[in-house]
C-alpha cells in the first residue's frame, strides 16, 4: 500500500514517522511540486493533499482522499471523483475554533472600532469622542448562526459568553445546547435573519446552499445587522451583498470566502466601506496542522484494519 502527500504549506509529512511506525508495510512518498503530482498520484493509493481533476484521472490505483480542509467542495467538482468508488474524507473539526475566534474578530473590528481606530493611527487623529460614542457591545444583542456544525457550536460557546442571545438553524438540528435559545431547521431562517444583529453563515457550499443568503434574505435582515461569510464563497451572494451595504441596507459584512479566490482586483467589493475583507484565511492556527495530523493518522489505522466508515467520511452526492 503507498500513501502520497501532496504540496501543502502545512508540514504534513510530519506524519510520516507515527503512520510507518504503526504501519510498517506501509510506503509513504511526498510530493512538492503540483506540477509533478500528476505523475506521482499513479501509483498511490491513498493521498493527503489537493489536486487537481487532471492530477485525478490519472490516478488508477487510488482508494481514498483525504482532504486538509474541512470544506470538500474544490474535490466534489471533479465529477469522476464525485461519482465514483474513491473514498473522499475532510478535516471536519479542526477549524472549528479559529474560524469561531475570526467571526467574533471580524465582529468587533466594527462594534469596537477597530478598524476606525487603525485608520485614525494612521492620521495621528485623536477621535476619541467621535468614536467612543459609536461603540457597542454584544450584550443583549442576538446573533443567528446558520449552519450549526463544529464551526456554528464552537461559535455559539464564544458569543453567549459575552451576555448574546444565540439561535441557530441547520439542514439536520440535532440537540439544542442550554446556551442556545432557539435550533431549528432550514424553515427557521427567515426568522433568524429578521430578528439577529449578527449573521453568521457557517453551512458548507452545495447545490442546496449556493445563493442561500441572496438579496430576499438581505431584505429580512435588520439595517443595523452585520453579515459574516466565513465557510465557502457562493453561499452568500456577492451582488447582492454589494448592493445592499452600498444602499447601507445592512450596517456592515465581512467575507473571509469569495465566489473566485484570488479575489479580483477589479472586484467592486474591495471599495466598500463596510466591509471587511479578508483573503481566506481565518482558518489558520498553531494547531491546525496538528489537528490535521491526527485525523489523518486515525483514518490511515481505520483504512488499514478495514474498520469503515472513515473519520469524516464525505456523503459526496450529498456534498459534506
């Protein structure tokens, strides 16, 4: 059986030492360079790592991906992969708490001035008064979060530490935590968004959920209310949103995930004044890697005993 890891910034043939030494039979080879992992994929059976569908279709003896990101969507746009027999599993958990941690960030940028306070430094402008009058805090406010999975939970025990009221929606609701006042399904969604002053939107990127936040959704929102994107671009539809912090039919947004990444340079979003833009990035952390490690290390003992299913194992017609 051979493993390949493939190009990644994150140190993952750092398994390598744990997996040979539970599995010794095991060949293990890493690949740096994309443009030889065509090449390399031939012979693999398992792989860590991201490719590209050519890099796919060449892979013949391949059985199992496993993704380093929680969300699988780049991989289930390869529809061979998406129809076929290769197992496909993701990092479901190890984001959790620094996109929890980003979303409350991108938040404060605006309820605490963060960003009005860089740009005064910048001027050398004393504004406290100007400022000072405009901040707010979370108390008392409500925050809607949908999409309720290991993202949606781990922010839900953030905010409500900070004296928020949290509801909640997700395609499968499971139980309701104590802190959260309100979990419902899909049909619970228009009530989140007219009734919160900070919208999260957490769910994965597929068929059901693309354009989920469109312009209808924005009308139910609150004038006041802040949108954050921090799961796949294509969930929130980016003209609209465009069009409605511009006519300030919402207060603020931030997006850490766009519909084309790079975002364009001659993307209209950039010179909104209201939103905070970030370049796919909240997902980062001094733990990642780690985490990453771990699910990967435990999936290679499951794949090896025949113990089905896989940790994180992707329902690819279902998309997550």
């Amino acid at each position: 059986m051979r493993i390949l890891i493939g190009p990644n910034s994150y140190g993952l043939d750092a398994v390598i030492p744990t997996v040979q030494a539970r599995h010794p039979d095991v060949e293990i080879e890493v690949c740096t360079e994309r443009e030889l992992l065509a090449d390399a994929l031939r012979e693999a059976d398992i792989y860590l790592g991201w490719l590209s569908r050519e890099a796919y279709l060449g892979a013949g003896k391949l059985k199992w991906i496993q993704s380093p990101s929680t969300g699988v969507d780049s991989f289930l746009r390869i529809p061979e992969l998406r129809d076929g027999d290769v197992l496909l599993t993701g990092a479901k958990g190890t984001h959790a708490a620094c996109l929890a941690e980003s979303a409350i960030a991108m938040i404060f940028a605006f309820t605490r001035g963060i960003r009005t306070f860089i740009d005064h430094q910048d001027r050398k402008a004393w504004a406290s008064r100007t400022v000072r009058n405009a901040l707010v805090e979370l108390t008392e406010s409500t925050v809607g979060i949908v999409g309720f999975g290991t993202v949606g939970q781990a922010l839900a025990a953030r905010v409500q530490a900070f004296g928020a009221c949290v509801v909640a929606t997700d395609a499968f609701p499971g139980d309701k935590p104590d802190y959260v006042e309100r979990l419902t399904g899909p049909e619970g969604l228009g009530g989140l968004l007219t009734e919160s002053d900070y919208v999260v939107v957490t769910v994965p990127l597929v068929a059901t959920t693309r354009h989920m936040i469109d312009a209808a959704a924005m009308a139910k929102m609150k004038p006041t209310a802040m949108l954050v994107g921090i799961s796949r671009g294509g969930v929130i539809d980016e003209g609209a949103l465009a069009g409605a912090l511009i006519s300030r039919r919402i207060a603020a947004a931030a997006l850490d995930v766009f519909e084309k990444e790079p975002l364009p340079e001659d993307s209209p979003l950039w010179d909104i004044d209201n939103l905070l833009i970030t370049p796919h990035a909240a997902g980062g952390s001094q733990h990642e890697s780690r985490h990453i490690q771990d699910i990967f290390i435990d999936n290679v003992d499951r794949f090896v005993a025949g113990d089905v299913p896989l940790r994180n194992l992707i329902d690819k017609q279902r998309g997550f």
